[in-house]
C-alpha cells in the first residue's frame, strides 16, 4: 500500500540502529508495568517510535562533522559565532540567546515580558508553553481560526489565527494586559496544521495597530514555510529560505525548540529584534543555563545547529518529510481510521474520539488508544487530548475538555522509511477493527501539572452494574 506510491528518500543511510518488536504478552506486562502510560515505557521495548519528533532527528553526514570541529571554548566559542550567523541569514534576528531546548527559551521570554494578571493570545499555545505562561502569573489565550476545530474538514491553513478573535481578546483585555501576541508555526497542539502567510500578515498589522510585539513559537517553521509554497497563492516559484525568512519578518523574535525543525537532538534559541529584551534576558541567561556564547549547549551541539538551521530549508528534504507524513495519513484513512484533515506536517493526529465514541473524554479515549496502538504493534505514540489538556478552574474545581481528542504519530526526521511506517498503518488498522471492545482509562495516581507525561493510568474494569447484569442474563 504505501510502498505504492511512495517517493525515495533524499539521502541514503551510513548509519544503522537495531530495533526489534518483543512479543505480545511482553508487550502486555510493560504497559501494565507502565501504568498504562507509554511515556512510562523503556523505549527498547518499543519497535517503532512516533512518540515525539523532537529530539529524535538523524543528523546529517555534515552535523556529524561539525561536533567534532565544535569549539568548546567558555566565551567567545567560533561555533557560537556560526550560531548567530546562521539565525541571522535564516531567521533575520540579530540578538541570538543559546537555550538547551525550547523551553527555558520560553521561560526566559514569559517571565521577562508577561506581569501577573496579563494574557497572551496564540493561534494554540502547546503544553509546556501555555505551562511557562502560567507561572509568569498570566494565562494564555487560544484564538485559532474556527475551522482549526474541525477534524474531518479540508483547508490549507487550519493553524490560522482567527484575526477577529485576536481583535476582541486585545480590546476586551485592554492593550495594556497583552504583553505580546504569540504565533506557532506549525500549530503543534492542533495537527500540526500551517499558519498561512496572509495570515501573518494581518497578525503582524494588528498588533502594530496597539503596538504589541508579536513571537512565533519557531519550534516547526521550515515546515511551515513549506506549505506556504505548496498552498498559498504567489510563493510557488519562491525557495523555502526565502518564504522563512519572510515569515519571520512579521516577528520582533521567537522562541525555537530547536530539537525539531533545526535538525538537532539538543538544543533551543531565544531570537529577537528587540535589545532592550536581549539585555533584559542576559543575566537569566547566565543564571539558568550558562554563559552567554553557549547558554544550555556544548560548543559541538552549537556547531551542529548552525549547520541544520542552514539544512532544515532544503526543498527536496521537506517534499519528502511532508510527503511521507501524508502518505501515512492516506493509508490510515483508506483503512477506515479517522485522523485530523489534511495531515500535519510532522504528525498524523487521529481523531481519538471519532475512534473510540463509546469511551466518553472523562475516560481518556487518547491514552486508550495509545496503549491499544502499543500493544498490538509495538508502535508508541501520544495522546494530546483530555489528560494532556483538561483544564481546571482553580476557585470553583470545574473541568473542561480540550475541543480536540487526539493522538498523535510524530515522524522523526530521517529516521524511518515508508516500510515502517507501513507496521504502523497495519496495527492501527488493526485496532480499529477491533474498536468497539476498547475500554477507558482512569486515573491512579497523576502530579497537578503536565498530568500526562507521569500519570498511572488502568483501564477501566467492566463496571460494577455492568457485570450485575451480565450475572442477571447468566442466572
Ligand atoms: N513549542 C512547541 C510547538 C513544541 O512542540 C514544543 C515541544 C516546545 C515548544 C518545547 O520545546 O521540548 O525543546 O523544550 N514539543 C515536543 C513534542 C515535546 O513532542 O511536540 P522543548
């Protein structure tokens, strides 16, 4: 099926890791082991691994070469220097601060700019960044367009901010309550879906209009870029390079997991235009990550980003990359399965709650599937769903669900070829041809914050009526 139509990859391959698929009762006893939480599983009992695309990158023949020319010099390191050359080609930002991974990037920028009580506007924050904005005292705000709530719908540009939205938070807020805007690119909490450049364009005019600084959160933006090319009129003919460095023209800076589309398994940037954030930011800088010229990085992890921030453009590479994402995406579909329309570009999100309709979303329908996925094919992959996002209100206890029950199979970049990906189609048909006798999850033991990624989880027991029943039938 996929082999079919599938498309050779851009690269051969110099460098190979074992993997093997134990059987099925050793798959059974490590998820009980797990509670039931596939982030709780040794990752060698996993066959293939979709559980993230961050981090999880093959790098190139060329990064390889740069960690060994890293230089490791505490201040004024020569890869440094690469560094910030290559943001400033790529992205366009001067001010160039060296983060370990996206994350303190985004600590650094919530806390220096966002005052209790203020509120931050994205298209959709993802976890660990509406996390960082909580703790800074403010809330995050999402304001996708409408449509990015539709699974089953087809359209270019479902990360797009709904601009009338964006309009009504700033106004009913008051200026002085938003710090700044927040764009992600791709929109990792709702399919991975691009943001259009139109769109950025009118993000970027409005905050303009109340003179509020706009951030992308950078993590997927060579992706992003991408789509633009393939779906927005007028940028056909224009490379990938020359379409990010447009798209970050919109922005004073951003924030840059760079484990994703910058080829690294390590590493992260706070960009900016701004010096006056640049100077704000340097002693946290210092503090909580190291000195300046390497932040949370090795000389030679410097050295192999600066080379994939060049790489992460490549036309041919991201034809591939996205190309392989959506002929997974058809396979599942022409199998019956229902997933998140158009595919992302790094995941295919099944729609966890098409899938599983009897297991109600107070029963985790995503990690319900996550462990079924596991089980029969020793595939991992994550639900973003109730348990990844339920929301509490803190005066009254009320819960509220997520709009978007999803489980998400991240690609890792260069790693697996259209066979493997072919087992994993296989078992998540196979799963759903079995769907219906699929049961919840409840929850054991889970921490306050970031519930999912340590959760205990069990599978619900037939309920207690359920087997009087039965018994009555029986008598
Ligand atoms: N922003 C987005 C859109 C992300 O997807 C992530 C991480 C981060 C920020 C944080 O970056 O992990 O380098 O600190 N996403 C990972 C994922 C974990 O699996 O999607 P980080």
């Amino acid at each position: 099926m996929l082999l079919e139509n599938s498309q050779p990859e851009p690269y051969r391959i110099k460098m190979v890791e074992p993997i093997r698929l134990i059987d099925r009762e050793q798959r059974q006893a490590r998820l009980a082991a797990a509670g039931y939480n596939v982030f709780r599983l040794e990752a060698d009992d996993v066959y293939i691994d979709l559980m993230t695309d961050s981090g999880t990158t093959a790098m190139s023949a060329n990064q390889w070469a740069g960690i060994m020319t890293g230089d490791e010099s505490y201040a004024g390191s020569r890869s440094f220097t690469k560094l910030t050359q290559a943001v400033r080609d790529m992205l366009g930002f001067e001010y160039v601060l060296p983060t370990h991974q996206g994350r303190p990037a985004e600590h650094f920028l919530f806390r220096t700019l966002v005052r209790p009580g203020q509120v931050v506007p994205f298209n959709a924050p993802f976890d660990s960044t509406e996390a960082h904005v909580s703790i800074a005292g403010g809330t995050a705000i999402s304001c996708v367009a409408e449509i990015g709530y539709q699974p089953s719908v087809e359209h270019p540009f479902k990360g797009d901010v709904d601009v009338q939205k964006l309009r009504n938070v700033i106004e009913g807020e008051g200026r002085d309550n938003v710090p700044l805007i927040m764009v992600s690119l791709t929109n990792n909490a709702g399919g991975g879906q691009p943001v259009s450049m139109a769109n950025l364009r009118a993000v970027k005019a409005l905050a303009d209009e109340f003179a509020i600084p706009v951030y992308f959160d950078a993590a997927r933006c060579a992706e992003n870029a991408y789509f633009i090319q393939q779906r927005e009129s007028g940028y056909a003919n224009r490379s990938v390079a020359e379409i990010l460095k447009e798209q970050f023209s919109y922005a004073e800076g951003c924030t840059f997991s760079c484990k994703k589309d910058a080829l690294v398994n390590i590493g992260g940037l706070l960009a900016t235009r701004s010096r006056a954030l640049y100077e704000q930011v340097v002693p946290l800088l210092v503090l909580h990550e190291g000195f300046v010229t390497y932040g949370g990085m090795a000389g030679r992890d410097l050295e192999a980003l600066a080379i994939g921030l060049r790489e992460m453009v490549d036309d041919r590479y991201l034809q591939h990359r996205v190309g392989q994402v959506e002929r997974l995406g058809d396979t599942l579909l022409a199998g019956g399965v229902p997933i998140l329309r158009p595919t992302g570009g790094h995941a295919v999100y099944v729609d966890a709650a098409a899938f599983l309709p009897h297991v109600p979303r107070s029963e985790f329908p995503a990690e319900a599937l996550a462990s079924e996925l596991y089980l029969e094919g020793g595939v991992r992959a994550v639900g973003l769903g109730s348990l990844a996002f339920l929301k509490e209100e803190p005066s009254t206890g009320a819960v509220s669900a997520p709009r978007l029950e999803l489980l998400r199979l991240a690609i890792p970049r260069r790693v697996y070829t259209d066979s493997h990906l072919a087992a994993v189609a296989v078992a998540l048909i196979r799963v759903y041809q079995r769907r219906d006798a699929i049961r919840g999850m409840r929850i054991v033991s889970a921490p306050p914050m970031l519930k999912h990624f340590t959760a205990v989880l069990a599978p619900i027991e037939v309920r207690d009526e359920a087997v009087a029943e039965c018994r009555e039938v029986m008598v």
